[in-house]
C-alpha cells in the first residue's frame, strides 16, 4: 500500500472531540510548509477549522497562508443548493405539464433519508473532480465516524438512489405515453442527466478507491470507546475496500508531566497505547503529545505540526 505521503487526497476521520479538525489542519499546514499547495476541507457541519486558523472560511476557497487554501462545506446549505440546482436543471427540460409532479418527487426525495449526505457528497465530487488538478494535496476533515463512513459509501447508495429515480422516472414516461396515446415515446432528458451523475459517482469512487491516489488517517485518543470506535471503523471501511493506513494517536501524556494524578493516568494510558500496537500492527502509527492547552492559535498548530510531518515524508517509516 502507498504511504500516505504520496496520496493527493487524504481523508481524516475520527470520533468527535478527539482531534480531526487539529490533525486535518496541522498536516495542510506541514503540507503548505513543505511547498506544496494545499486545500484543506471541512465537512464536518460542527466546522473549527475558521476558528482554527482565526479567519472565517467560506464555502468557496478562501486562502488561508502562503500554499494553503480552506473550504468549509455547510451540508444545509448544499441540500438546498442541490435541491434548486436540480430543479432548475430539470425547467427546461420537463415538459410544463410534468414540472409539478417532477418538483414534487424530487421533494419527496429530498426528505429522504440520506439527501443531505447526497448534497455533501455532490459537493466533495466536485471538490474532487475540480480541484484536483489544482492543488498538490486536499485534505478532508470529515464528520464523526458513523456520518463519515456513510459519506464514503455513498457511491454505492447513490448508485441505488438514482437507480431507483430512473426507474420511476421511466414508469412516469410510459405512463404519460400511453396518457398522451399519440403513439411516440415521450422524451426523457431526465434520464439522461441522472445517468450522467452515476457516472461521476463512479468516477470519484475509483479515485477514492486507489490507494495511490487517496489515503484514510484516523485520529484516536488512548482511551477504550475511540480504540473500540477506530476498530469498528477500519473494519467497516475495510467491507467497502477503503483501507486506513495511518492513525495518529493524539493527547498522549508528554514525559515532562509529573504528579501522582498524571502518574496514574499514564499507567493507565499505557494499557491502551500498548493495545493499539497490538490492534492496529497494519497501521501506522504516530503519537502527538497532549498540550497544555488547547491547539487554538498558528504558534500551536505549528507545534502540532511538526509532530505530524513525518508523515508526509518519503522515507516516513512503517
Ligand atoms: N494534542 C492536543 N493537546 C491539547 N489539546 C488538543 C490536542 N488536540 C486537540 N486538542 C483540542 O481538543 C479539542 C478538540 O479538537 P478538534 O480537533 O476540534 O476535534 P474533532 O475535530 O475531532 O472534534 C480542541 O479544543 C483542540 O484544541
Ligand atoms: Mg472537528
């Protein structure tokens, strides 16, 4: 498997609180740092990466430093977007009588389960498909795990979803040809630009699939539920032939902290860094200290940084 450090696309994945947003920005910056344009990507609707970098992010790119460039993509906002995009997409081409049944499946199925993720997942394709050639490295802070993990198999749903939209898109024309009894098939155009979405759903999904194009980090912290959270993850992903090659392993007890308390918390701690030796032996792993207080400015961030650019070294070792 390629190290990550040669993957334009990274993903960050992780329970909440442990440290995605921290790691996502960090290894943009080691990664700007090291000359290479960078984009780093929010798609975590609980966004920190403006309050990261002390700048407001927009959903377009807004650049950040010197090789470094943010988005923060708002799901609620890309539904809507999406929604109207679609709508609007379909106004010249439906028929004015089909408009209103139209509008109202495509309603429907936007208060579907998994429409927002759609919309998401809509935008980090274009993120993909566009920005790609534009930039050395894009790296994606994403959501808490369950919501990631749906993310990254959308393709498959979405394959269904749209299945399921061409199918009664096609009952619906039959129907109207046999209604209008005029003998010619009505024309579905419809169709057609479904059919060209599942196309860029599969395009994305081979990119995301090669392991020489996009790499899976996870972020944990040495404590039980994110060890067990992390090993149902990795499995799962596994199930859909993503494979995590790296995890960092964050707020780990420096050496310099004394005291009985931290004494006995780093006993404890030891348990745990030793069962993710032995859990994770396909991975690898780097450890980042825990600061003395929150990574919340650049002197920081840069700090945290440094910890992970090894990382994005050739010679990074296994
Ligand atoms: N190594 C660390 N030492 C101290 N604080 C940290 C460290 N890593 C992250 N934090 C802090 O923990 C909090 C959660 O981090 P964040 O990156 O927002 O997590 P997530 O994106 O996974 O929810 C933030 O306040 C952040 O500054
Ligand atoms: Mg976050």
């Amino acid at each position: 498997m390629t190290a990550i450090h040669s993957n334009k696309i990274l993903f960050v994945g992780g329970k909440g609180g442990v440290g995605k947003s921290t790691s996502s920005a960090a290894l943009a910056v080691a990664s700007a740092r090291s000359g290479h344009k960078t984009l780093v990507v929010s798609t975590d609707p609980a966004h920190n990466l403006g309050d990261i970098f002390h700048k407001e992010i927009k959903h377009e790119k807004t650049k950040l430093q010197e090789n470094l460039w943010g988005i923060e993509v708002n799901p609620e906002r890309e539904s809507k977007r999406y929604i109207q995009g679609v709508k609007d997409n379909l106004q010249g081409l439906v028929k004015s009588r089909m408009v209103e049944e139209v509008h109202r499946q495509i309603d429907m199925a936007s208060a579907s389960p998994g429409a927002d993720e759609a919309a998401l997942f809509d935008r980090l394709i274009s993120i993909i498909l566009e920005e790609a050639d534009q930039f050395d490295k894009i790296v994606f802070d994403t959501a808490p795990t369950g919501h990631t993990i749906r993310l990254l198999t959308l393709p498959e749903l979405m394959s269904v979803w749209i299945d399921g939209m061409l199918e009664r898109r096609k009952k619906i024309t039959d129907n109207y040809t046999e209604l209008l009894n005029d003998g010619d098939p009505v024309d579905d155009p419809i169709y057609e630009v479904l059919q060209k979405r599942k196309e860029k759903f599969t395009a994305v999904r081979d990119i995301i699939l090669d392991s020489r194009q996009t790499g899976f980090i996870f972020v944990l912290i040495p404590e039980r539920l994110p060890i067990l959270e992390t090993k149902q993850a990795i499995k799962q992903l596994a199930q859909h032939a993503l494979h995590v090659k790296t995890l960092i392993v964050n707020k780990v007890l420096p050496e310099h902290a004394d005291g009985a308390f931290l004494e006995k918390r780093r006993k404890q701690e030891k348990n745990y860094l030793d069962e993710i030796d032995y859990e994770f032996k396909r991975q690898q792993t780097i450890k980042v200290p825990l600061f003395e207080e929150d990574v919340s400015d650049m002197d920081k961030l840069s700090i945290f940084a440094d910890h992970l650019s090894t990382l994005l070294k050739e010679d990074a070792a296994k």
